[in-house]
C-alpha cells in the first residue's frame, strides 16, 4: 500500500464491508507475513508488484505461483 494509503483504516474499512473490496499490489512489509491481517480478508485480492519485466523474472514468478497452488491443493 505503500506511504499514500492508511493501512489500518483500510483493514477496518475492509473488516466492516464499508468497502466491497481491495485489489493491492504493494504492502508496508513485504513479503506480506502470513499472520498480516490482510491476509484473512476474503474481500482482497493481492497480487504480486511487478516493477520489473523480463522473461526469467516472469518464469519465477509463475513457477513460485504454480507451486503455491500445489501446495494449497496438497492441503485440501
């Protein structure tokens, strides 16, 4: 969310429903830890930044994802 955005006042707005939703891509500690209250929210959608194009940095970023899905889905 970077320095222009509250986040605790978005996660209260979020937590309340006065907003539908949030769709971010930058965070006040990144990675984001996996106990952040962000993290618990149904109503946001996080994505990765991504500041930097190249062709190894998006087989990283895709390898990880499809790894991660595999992982949850192992869970299930």
């Amino acid at each position: 969310m970077g320095p222009i955005v509250d986040e605790p006042a978005l996660i209260e707005v979020l937590r309340e429903r006065r907003i539908a939703g949030a769709a971010l891509d930058v965070f006040d500690v990144e990675p984001l830890p996996a106990d952040h209250p962000i993290q618990s929210l149904d109503n946001v959608l996080a994505t990765p930044h991504i500041g930097f194009v190249a062709r190894e940095l998006y087989r990283t970023f895709y390898g990880d994802t499809v790894k991660n899905i595999e992982r949850w889905l192992a869970q299930q």
